[in-house]
C-alpha cells in the first residue's frame, strides 16, 4: 500500500521507537480499514483484520496487500454458530438483536428496522490467531455493535496477557437487547490489568417528527448543536491501556517500547515520554539510550502533529481571539495524521 504524503518521515522514527520489533493489532469489524489515527502504525505493524462480509474483505486484501492478513470471519467468545441481525443501514448489523428500550424510544427506527436474520458461523479470535501461528497481540480495536466483550472473551488467557491496549465501543445506553453496559466492560478490562485513558464520546438529541433536530430547531430555536441544550449520551469508544507499572515491574523492556509507540498512536506523547523516563530512572534502559529515545517521541510528535499555530508563541499572541486563532490554525496547519479526538 502507498503510504500517505508525509507519512514516510514517521517510519524510522517509529522503528528507532521500537527497536527492530513490530507492533501486532487486530481489528474486529474492520469493514473500511483501519481508522485515521492508527493508519500512521500500519508500516511498522503486522494488521490482523476481520471482517465477515466477502466483499469487503477482498476490498481490504486490495487496499492493505501484504500488509496486513485479513480473516473473512466473524468473531464471538464460543465460537460456533449464530445469528447475525442484519439492520437496514450495514453499520447497525450485529450478532445481537436490535431494540432495547434505548433504541425504541430515542432513536430513528428506520437505522435497524426491518431486520434480517442470518446464520452464520463465527470463530474465537485466540483459535483464529493461534492458527496463524500468532502468540502475541499488542493491541485489539473493536467496532461490532454490542459485541465487543464477546471479542475480548474469545482473546484466552495467554494472549490477553499480552495486550498492551484496546479501543472498543461501548453503549450508553446501548441500541441492543442484552448489550453489556460500560460498567460490564470496564470491569472486564480493569481484570486484565488495563486502565481506561480516555472516551471519545457520541451524544444525540430525542428522535422526534422525523428529526434529531425537531426539537431544538422548531420547539427552542436553535442549532441541534448549540450549546444551549444538552444532548443525550448514546454511546462512546472507550481507550484503555495497560497499567505502565506492571511493565515496569515486569521489567518488559520490549512491551514498553511498544506501549510508548501505541501511546503516541493516540496522541498521549507525554504519557509515552514519561514511560520512557520511567524506564530509564528505573534502569531498564541504558542511560545513553533513553535521552534519544525520549528526543524520538518529541520528533514523532513534531512530524506527525506539530504545527506552529499550536505553539506558545502562537497561543500567547492570539488568546484574545481564540475561534480565529484555531480557524487560521485548522486551515494553515497543513499535513497531520489522524488524531484519535477529532
């Protein structure tokens, strides 16, 4: 695959990072690729992709090429046959069935309903990798509406030792009868030794008369997303990583390499440069390698992200005009990778 303009400066700084290994993500529900923030680890990471539907997957296969391994399967945590609820727009399909209180009241039915019902067959994502000969796995990111958990579970034991991170979505409260809430999947993953770091949330107004915008255009006046009417919390991808404590503890050298670089992935560069720090304070790292390793993550983050109108300088001089400040800054910024909050 042709790498994006400017994402050839990020390779070498991301293999110095890593230090000759290479990073292994799966992502369930991989129906258009992976998503912009993680494209930029795609020259340095061995993709795992899943993704049922056969057109779509060959559509992957083109794309990614050598790249990546794509499975043309379905995940679940036994494994075996099931039924996949087709919903009448493809992004609401799921192994569980749409309809939860939630969904019949705030929602437009016409995103799930009519449904149509499929037997399929889906597998456990640890018989799937082990298959393929893979013993590791750094990082798992989910979309498949409502059955993530499900995804985790089928991951095993030995491999969920392994993971370094996850982003998953999660309902609030969810469109899917017996989805499992946040409380679920939190503790799930708080088990696994994983912390959560952030939510990238999605809110919605009622759906009435036809319009998420009935309500706040034609009763109160205004904009759906003025900041005058709160909105519903409907749902959020959730990002959790593994407690850098137990890595150092560990004395995981490797894995904290490959946790600075998923860190950076999401835009956490001082998280990452403090893990390095930490590193090196606690003798894991040779004094002469930390300073470059840390000087790394600054020259990633300056080449991926960086961009002049961000600077103090920049932000002193317009701090009085703040919306122009960040228009001229969006418009003149130039190129950047995909951010995880945009």
């Amino acid at each position: 695959m042709t790498q994006p303009k400017g994402q050839t400066a990020l390779q070498p700084v991301l293999e110095k990072l890593l230090g000759g290994q290479r990073l292994i993500i799966a992502d369930a529900g991989a129906a258009y690729g992976l998503p912009a923030h993680l494209q930029m680890l795609t020259p340095v990471s061995l993709l795992c992709l899943f993704e049922p539907h056969a057109q779509r997957a060959e559509e992957l296969r083109q794309l990614l090429g050598a790249e990546a391994r794509v499975f043309q399967t379905a995940l679940s945590c036994q494994g075996g046959e099931r039924t996949l609820y087709v919903t009448n727009v493809p992004t609401g399909t799921s192994l569980l069935r749409p309809g939860s209180d939630a969904a019949l009241g705030l929602t437009e039915q016409a995103y799930f309903f009519p449904v149509q019902e499929q037997r399929i067959h889906t597998r456990r994502l640890e018989d799937v990798l082990g298959e393929g000969g893979i013993a590791r796995l750094d990082f798992l990111k989910a979309d498949v509406q409502g059955a993530e958990l499900e995804i985790l579970q089928g991951l095993g034991a030995p491999l969920s030792r392994t993971l370094l991170g996850v982003e998953l979505e999660v309902g609030f409260p969810g469109g899917y009868i017996g989805q499992p809430g946040f409380g679920d999947v939190d503790q799930y993953l708080r088990a696994l030794g994983l912390e959560l770091l952030d939510l990238r949330l999605a809110r919605i107004h009622r759906f009435v008369s036809g319009s998420y915008r009935h309500l706040s255009e034609n009763v109160f006046g205004v904009h759906a997303d003025s900041t005058s009417l709160s909105k519903r919390l409907w749902e959020a991808d959730a990002l959790y990583f593994v407690k850098p404590a137990t890595l150092l503890h560990s004395g995981d050298v490797p894995a904290i390499r490959r946790l600075a670089v998923l860190y950076c992935a999401y835009g956490f560069y001082t998280e990452a440069y403090h893990l390095l720090d930490q590193a090196g304070q606690a003798g894991m790292l040779p004094s002469e390698e930390v300073t470059p390793l840390k000087d790394d993550v600054v020259r990633l983050h300056r080449v991926a992200r960086f961009c002049v109108f961000e600077s103090m300088t920049w932000y002193q001089l317009t701090s009085p005009f703040r919306r122009l400040g960040v228009r001229l800054r969006n418009k003149l910024c130039g190129f950047q990778v995909g951010k995880w909050q945009e």
